[in-house]
C-alpha cells in the first residue's frame, strides 16, 4: 500500500473553519485527519499539501518514520502551522492503519482503560451577556447532564481589569454557582489574558467560589510568568493548549507549571505526539485534560486517547454546533449522565463527505476574545450533535 494523494478540506464552522485532512492510498482505503488552526486555516491548509510531497509513494503504515522526517525536515521544526498540519496528517495514518487491520485505533496504542471519558461543556454560554443569562444556560447544561462547565466571564479586558470588569466578571461566576450548586465543577477560562497581578487578583477573587480550574491565566510565551501565577493562588491552573510538541511540554511539567494540561491533537503533532506527552505528564501525577473544541474528527481521534491513556480526566465537549455538523460527516456521539463513550469502529470511527464540505466554502473569522463578544460563538439554529 502506498499514499497516492493527500486533500486538505476546508469547511466554515460559524466560530471558526475546520480544516480536514483526507490521505488516500493506491489500495482505495483512505484516513480522515483534522488540522483545524482557528484563523490561519488557509495557512495550515497549505502546509498540509506541502507535507504531500513527503508521504507520496510510501507505505501509510510507517507513522513514526514519516512523523520523525517531517518534523526534522522543516528545519525550523515546531509552532502552531507545522504542527497542525502534520497533526492532520498523522491523524489520517493512524485511521487507514486501524482500518486495514479492522480495529480501533486505541487498540494500536495498548487497548482501552475505559469505555465511557467524563465530559465538560464549552459553549453553553452562547448568545449570554448578563450574570442572568449565564445563570440560566448554566442550569440548562446542568440539567443535559454536564458535570462541569467552562466559560472566560473577562469580557474585552487584556493585562489588566478594571475594577467595574472584576465585579461583572465575579458576579457572573456567583450567579452561576448558585444556578447550579454543587452538582456542577466550575471551570475559568482567561485565555492568556492578564499580567501576574491581574492574573493574581482574579485568582484569589475566584477562591470562595471552589473552582477546578483558572485556565490560561497569563498569555502562554513566558513559562516563569505562569509559575508566579500558580505559585501565589490558591485556584488550580490548566494550561497548555499553545504549546506544540513534547519539548514544550517537557518544561512545563519539569517546572511544574500546571495543575492540568490540555494539549490540542489537531495541534501538538497528533494522536502518538499527544499519547507521549500525556505518558510524561503521567509520571508527574498531572491529570490530562485535553483542548478540544473543534470538529468531528477531532473529537473522534481525541476519543480514542481517552480510551487508552490511564491519566486522561476531562473531555472538553462543546455542547452545541452548527446544524451542517451532522451533515459533512457521520459522527456518533452517545453522552449520557455526564459521559461519553468511546466507539469501537475500525480507526477513527469516523468519515467526512467531501461533497457536503464543498457547500460551507470558507469564510474569514476574526479573534473575539478582546471585542467583547466572545459568546457570539454559535448561531441561532444551533444545535446538538448528540445521540
């Protein structure tokens, strides 16, 4: 068997653009990736085409030895671009390779630990701007059985925060924890936004409100910046979904940077580069939590991680999406009670239709992390893509 093509599909996703990856073999079996890089997906899509001329002509099945080439041929090796695109890539090796030897991919990597991984929701909050709001979606994800939920309440503020952001910020955590008591783990999301002592206040502000996580509390270029941080609050830290390889990994957890990491699969080289990063994490008792809020393919390759690797604790789960989600590929999702379980088809588990992808061209998004409209995530027709 031999790779004879490799497509990079890009599909509009509203918040963002997913970015598939299609490998193709002369045997006519073929793996689905995905490489999804918010705002830069016309980049990575053309890093992905670039990495063809790499793979053509060779056996699908060697991913290491294509993995370990690529990388060191890119000579500047790592960051966002490269490691998504070989994350794609990777991703589409491991599906043909379960397929052609009709088994799931976690079986590949040591078979299952478990058949069902906890979830935690992303999105639930869209559409809200006042601690009411939040207060009401909070409950209503409550009640779809989500165990904890995540969300950034910091509005436009960058570095610092006013004293008048603070209040809305605090007083938008209160009311949620108060729509949903105890039954629900509370998860802050800064994404990197703040200076140490912003970073600092907004920490012990968050103390009585006993949180799981203050996520990405400083922005992730200065590693002793973030040590500070976790050093002088109280909170747990997660981090870790812009760092994209195991050398970035490496000092992070030999500096104890994080309570939690959250490596990205469609960003830190795939599916084995995520397996050892997590296996590092392992041995220094950190759970791992990984970043996934992105498309079905995604979703599919994360799953088999959880299924295989012992120190895996959260699934991030985003609880809506478009509608056209159920329609570029044919994704199952069960969730009940809070879990999702982990499917047993060969490979991924998972196909795109490259037919309906073409109907949702591409379509430029901007950042809304400091516009104030972060909750404008979803459209109004959104929907779930649970079974």
């Amino acid at each position: 068997m031999k790779v004879t093509e490799i497509k990079p599909l890009i599909c509009h996703a509203y918040r963002t653009n997913w970015v598939f990856v299609k490998v193709l073999t002369d045997s006519g079996l073929y793996g689905v990736g995905e490489a999804t890089l918010e705002y830069r997906e016309q980049t990575v899509a053309t890093a992905v085409k670039e990495l063809e001329r790499d793979l053509v002509g060779k056996d699908p099945h060697n991913i290491e030895a294509f993995w370990h080439d690529a990388y060191r041929d890119a000579y500047w090796r790592g960051g966002p671009v490269l490691m998504s695109a070989l994350s794609g890539v990777e991703m589409a090796l491991w599906d043909i390779k379960g397929k052609a030897l009709g088994v799931p991919v976690y079986q590949l990597l040591g078979g299952k630990v478990r058949n069902t991984v906890l979830c935690y929701a992303n999105g639930w909050f869209a559409g809200a701007k006042t601690p009411d709001e939040f207060a009401a979606k909070a409950s209503q994800a409550a009640n779809a059985g989500f165990k904890a939920i995540k969300w950034d309440p910091f509005g436009s503020a960058w570095m610092n925060i006013s004293r008048e952001q603070l209040t809305l910020a605090i007083d938008c955590v209160a009311a949620v924890r108060d729509a949903v008591g105890d039954r629900v783990d509370l998860l802050i999301e800064a994404h990197g936004r703040f200076n140490i002592p912003t970073a600092v206040r907004i920490g012990h502000a968050l103390e009585k409100f006993n949180i799981l996580w203050l996520e990405e509390p400083v922005p992730p270029d200065n590693l002793d910046a973030l040590i500070e941080v976790k050093n002088r609050i109280r909170v747990p830290v997660a981090a870790g979904e812009r760092l994209y390889s195991r050398w970035d990994y490496r000092s992070l957890l030999a500096k104890n940077g994080t309570d939690f990491i959250q490596p990205d699969v469609s960003h830190v080289g795939g599916i084995m580069e995520l397996r050892k990063i997590a296996a590092m994490a392992e041995c220094c008792h950190i759970a791992t939590c990984p970043h996934n809020p992105s498309g079905p393919v995604a979703n599919a390759a994360t799953l088999q991680l959880a299924a295989c690797t012992p120190n895996f604790f959260f699934l991030e789960t985003m609880s809506t999406d478009v509608p056209h989600r159920r329609k570029i590929s044919n994704e199952t999702v069960q969730f009940k009670d809070g879990m999702m379980a982990i499917p047993d088809k060969p490979g991924l588990g998972i196909d795109i239709d490259e037919q309906v992808i073409r109907e949702y061209p591409y379509q430029p998004i901007n950042l809304r992390h400091y516009r104030n409209d972060l909750t404008d995530i979803r459209p109004d027709d959104a929907k779930s893509y649970f079974e």
